[in-house]
C-alpha cells in the first residue's frame, strides 16, 4: 500500500508540473466563456445553455486527461527508461495502481473545479442555483476513471500510445452507443438479425457501458435521481474498475521489461 501512496503522490506532482495541466485549465476557462457568450443570444434560456456547454466541457477535459496525463505520461516515463528503475524496486501491481490514483486525482480536480465553475455562471448569468452540477462531477469522475482503467489494460498489453489512444477513442464511442444499437435492433422485430442482436448484447455485457453514468437531461430539468439508482451505477463502477485493474496488474506482471 505505501508503494502504491508514493507512486501516486509522484504522479500527481508530476502533473501538476505540467504544462499541459495549466493549458486543460486555460482551455476549460475559454470555453466557459464561451458558454456564457452563446447563452447570452438565448432567450430566457442562458442556465440551460451555461449548463448543457459546462457538461459538454466537463466531458472533453476528462476526456483528454484520461489520454494525456492518464496514458501518454506512463509511455513517457518508459522512455525515459524511468520504468525499468522504478520497477527494480517496486512491484508492478503497485506501479500500474498508483499510476491510475495519480490520473485519478487529476480528474477528480478538472471534474469538480469545472463543477464548481458552471454552477457559479449559471447562478450568476441564469439565475439558477444547480446544485445537482455536482452529480454531473460525480459521474464525470466514474466514467473517465473507469476510462483510464482501460487504458492501463492497453498499456499492460504492450500497444502503442497512438494505438492505446485510438482504442480508447474507439471504446469511449461504442460505450455510448450500446443502448441505441439493442434498442434498435430491438425495434426491428422480427426484421432484425437475432444473431446480430445477441452480438450486441455479449457486446454490451463486456465492454463498457457508459450510457450508465449520462444524466445529463435529469441535470438540465432538475430532476431527481433515483437513490437505488445512484448506488447501482456506484457498484457498477466499482466492479467494472476492480476487474480492470486486477487484470492490467496480472498483464503487467507477464511483460518482459
């Protein structure tokens, strides 16, 4: 466990280093700006754009924290051939661990400082006091985790960072396309393929389904969120993560480095 603290800590300082962290940031704030701009040519409307273009941000962050922070500073301390000290004196399981609660901290900070942010705008330009802004940070923070935690998969296998990255992008779509394709294929009846269909289903039960963590229409209308519902996606989350990063640390302890 202390191996798997420090790793983090380095991984998070790291970051917070990087000239990337502080060009997310500068890119976050532009465009909530924009947000704000394009609310203002709404009418009676501008929380509801401050909120929909906040969440779209919020995405689009995580998103590229997942690749950039989560994946390309693991290839680049491979590089460096920094990896292959680190490894001599910690084992791998821990390496892969902490790597993934340093990129972990990096989007939990984007996720609920853009937040933050939204509510604030949408408070001030809208009028509105959206507390559940902070349910979207929460949902953020699983879905682009459990991201990551995919990406450590690739990582573990030994494939590029430009192929991880593709394969991520790639996984990232399909996991919000899931439920639209069995409820399609659903809606064709007896038109339909049932071999396709069962594809999509097996489909559906192995990769990810992010479906799971989009609320943003309950956000927008301010409805309520079922509490069994919440803690459902929360167990989800959990096993589905658990699962990835026990099978990263098993693929990680085979490789030849």
């Amino acid at each position: 466990m202390r191996h798997i603290i420090t790793i983090s800590r380095i991984a998070f300082k790291e970051s917070l280093r990087d000239r990337i962290f502080w060009g997310l940031l500068i890119f976050l704030g532009i465009f909530l700006i924009f947000s704000v701009y394009v609310s203002s040519l709404s009418l009676n409307t501008a929380a509801r754009f401050i909120i929909n273009f906040g969440m779209l941000g919020i995405s689009m962050v995580c998103l590229t924290v997942s690749i950039l922070f989560g994946m390309y500073s693991l290839y680049r301390e491979k590089e460096r051939n920094e990896l292959y000290v680190l490894l001599n004196r910690i084992p791998r399981p821990a390496y892969i661990l902490g790597r993934f609660l340093g990129t972990s901290y990096i989007i939990i900070i984007f996720s609920f400082l853009a937040g933050a942010s939204i509510f604030l705008l949408a408070w001030i330009f809208g009028q509105r006091l959206a507390p559940e802004l902070f349910w979207a940070s929460y949902w953020a923070v699983l879905e682009f985790t459990m991201l990551t935690g995919i990406g450590m998969v690739f990582y573990a296998m030994g494939v590029t960072f430009t192929l991880n990255s593709l394969m991520l992008l790639a996984v990232y779509l399909v996991g919000h396309s899931m439920t639209e394709a069995i409820q399609s294929f659903i809606g064709l009846g007896q038109l339909g393929s049932k071999t396709h269909l069962a594809l999509v289903k097996l489909l559906s039960y192995v990769l990810p389904n992010f479906d799971m963590f989009d609320f943003r229409l309950a956000i927008v209308h301010n409805e309520a969120l079922a509490a069994g519902q919440v803690l459902l996606v929360s167990l989800y989350w959990f096993c589905y993560l658990a699962a990835l990063l026990l099978l990263s640390s098993v693929l990680m302890k085979k490789q030849d480095i």
